[in-house]
C-alpha cells in the first residue's frame, strides 16, 4: 500500500478515537525511547550519540515490531528530561557506562530564595539561567546545537507510513518545581511557604505551552504531550491538589486546544480520585494516557462519553508476563474499552527489557 495512503488510514484511526466515533478497529499506539536500543542490540551510548542514529533505531524498532497506528515520539533526546524535571540527568558513555539506562538525579537545584528570583527575573529569565548553571553546565556540548544536528523526525516516520502523535512536551508548574527541589524539599515548600509556591506558578504557567503549541502545528503534528507525575492525587490531600495542580493544569489543556491541538494527558500514578474533574476539559480533545496504576475501567465509566483513553499494558506485563497474558489482558481494553473513544497502548513507556514477543501481542490484539 502507498506509504502515504497507510499514513492517512492510521492518523485517521486515531483521530475517530479521540471524537468517540467508531473506527475499523482499535488503534494501537508504540510509546518507547530505551527499548528501541534493547530490541535492535544497540548500545545505548550509541542511541543516543546523535539524533540521525536515535530515529534509525527507533524506526527499526517499529519495523521489528511489526505494525502499529502510530508512535507517541519519534525520537529521544535524554537532556530533554533536563528542561522537564529542572534537574540533572546521567548520560550513558558519559556519567554511566556505555549500556546503561539515562537516570534523572534527584538533588536539590534549587534554594528556597529562588521562589523571590522567580517573581523578580520573571520565568523565561528566571528559567534560562537555572538551566545554564545548575542544570546542563557540565553536559559535553556534542549533545547540544550546533553540534546537535537536527533531523525531520515527522518526515522519517511519514516516510515508513506512521504518525508521530506529539509535536512537544508540556510539564506543569508543581513538576518543574518539585524536579528543581526535589521532592521532599518541595513537600515541605507546599506546606511552609505555599503562598511563595503559588505565586511563583502563576508567573510560570503563561510561558510553558506556546513553544510547545508553535512547534507543533508549524511542523504538522495531531498533538502535544502534557506530563503528570508528581503531580498525581494520590499524591496530595485535594485541597493541595485543587491549589496547586488542577487550575495550572486545566489552563495548560485549554491552551493546546484552543491552539487547534489534541491534549495528549500523560499520566503516571494513580489519578482515580479525581477522574470526575476531567469532565471539565474540553469534549473530544483530549487523550488521557493511563499508566497502570489508575483505574482505567472506572476512568472508562466515567469519561467514556467525554474523552479518549489510552492504556494501558503495564511495564512489568510487557517485561514478565507470557505474550499469551499480554494477548488476553489487551483483548480484554478493546472488548470493554472500546470500540469508540479508546487507543491500545502501553501503560507509559514500553520498558527498556520488554520481551519483544509481548509488544507483538499486545499489537496483535488490536489487529485481530
């Protein structure tokens, strides 16, 4: 079939999934980055040394795979996780050895003083400094522009017939934070200074979603990324939950999709408690992407009519589990999830030493 023709089949796939119309069948979506080196037996410092040898061997992870509706990212850049988090992250071939997985370093960055720079420099300045001293100023240069070439990542996977689904990532206010402050520092933030805390959001919420926006629909991409984790309610008492997270969060998705953009929802940890809050998004325009630990069959009852949902095969069933179980429990989302409004996919990313069988069940699943 024409590269281009398969292309339109699966974007639209997709797109009857996030309107809750009824598709040919369930999509399937492949979110990755570490288990493209493990499935090709690529050293991982190798992966990651530039971008043209990253997207190769995501691409030849896909076709390894052997089909899927689309991909989450086309690409991985680890000092990408530096600008999310606000924290330092160990480089394979760098800080680690050369076959070792990227670590995100929990530290301490920022001082509680910098609460008052924020609110004096204002985010962008604020923001650019931070990165430059504390963050990515012992990171070997190779890493970044100009000796970081870019590639067109969009034009790669078109050419192989495959959507790529994000055209950028958004993190909230409490996230970047909580990296830059590490998470007990910043529990303590939230309880002592939260008046400081609140304040610094407000001046950081307007500057995280137009780059993010711009680049997504200058570059022909469905969708951007917005990422919780820390942020997730089992993680707060509601009335933190309501001060700190929702407002900042529920402000981030208006912005995508007044900018013509789906919200793709990436979220880690357990959200049950607050699914009923995410009627107040905007209807069909939004991805809500599970990771295991939320009840994706009670998000289903109660967002079914609303929104998408995404999910959600854990990283231990793709790792542990026989590709029969992987089989069984993906025909069991489609059968009870779908047809309308659900997207086959792993919960988060496919792990690093996922068996390469139990990604073809899982994509089997949604073929059948």
């Amino acid at each position: 079939m024409n590269r281009e023709i398969l292309y339109q089949q699966r974007l639209n796939r997709i797109l009857k999934a996030v309107t809750l119309e009824k598709p040919d069948r369930t999509p399937v979506v492949l979110e990755y980055s570490g288990f493209a080196a493990y499935v090709t037996h690529t050293i991982m410092a190798e992966f990651l040394s530039s971008p043209t040898k990253n997207l190769e061997t995501m691409i030849q992870a896909y076709q390894l795979v052997g089909d899927g509706d689309a991909v989450n990212h086309g690409s991985f850049w680890p000092y990408g996780l530096c600008y999310d988090f606000m924290a330092k992250v160990r480089v394979p071939g760098v800080d680690l050895p050369q076959n070792e997985m990227w670590q995100i370093v929990e530290t301490e960055l920022m001082k509680p003083e910098d609460y008052d720079q924020i609110l004096k420099m204002g985010w962008p300045a604020f923001f650019e400094e931070f990165m430059k001293q504390r963050v990515i100023n012992d990171a070997p240069a190779k890493f970044f522009p100009p000796h970081r070439k870019p590639v067109d990542v969009r034009g790669e996977w078109l050419a192989n017939g495959v959507p790529v689904l994000s055209g950028g990532d958004i993190t909230t206010p409490i996230e970047v934070l909580c990296g830059a402050r590490s998470l007990m520092e910043f529990a303590s933030d939230l309880i002592h200074i939260p008046d400081k805390v609140q304040a610094a959001m407000d001046e950081i919420v307007p500057h995280l979603a137009n780059k993010a926006i711009g680049r997504a629909n200058k570059l022909g991409y469905p969708a951007v990324w917005i990422g919780g984790w820390r942020s997730a309610p089992c993680l707060l008492s509601p009335a933190m939950w309501n001060r700190f997270v929702w407002p900042y969060f529920r402000q981030l998705v208006n912005e995508v999709v007044d900018g013509g953009l789906i919200a793709l929802l990436h979220l880690d940890s357990d959200w049950t408690r607050e699914l009923e809050r995410f009627r107040e998004l905007p209807k069909t325009k939004c991805i809500m992407a599970l990771d295991g630990e939320t009840d994706i069959f009670k998000a289903k009852a109660i967002l079914g009519d609303h929104m998408c949902i995404m999910g959600d095969v854990s990283a231990a069933m793709l790792f542990m589990e026989s590709p029969d179980n992987v089989y069984d429990y993906s025909s069991r989302l489609i059968r009870e999830l779908g047809p309308e409004g659900f997207i086959l996919q792993s919960g988060c990313d496919i792990p690093t030493n996922a068996k390469l069988e139990n990604v073809k069940a899982m994509v089997a699943a949604a073929m059948d």
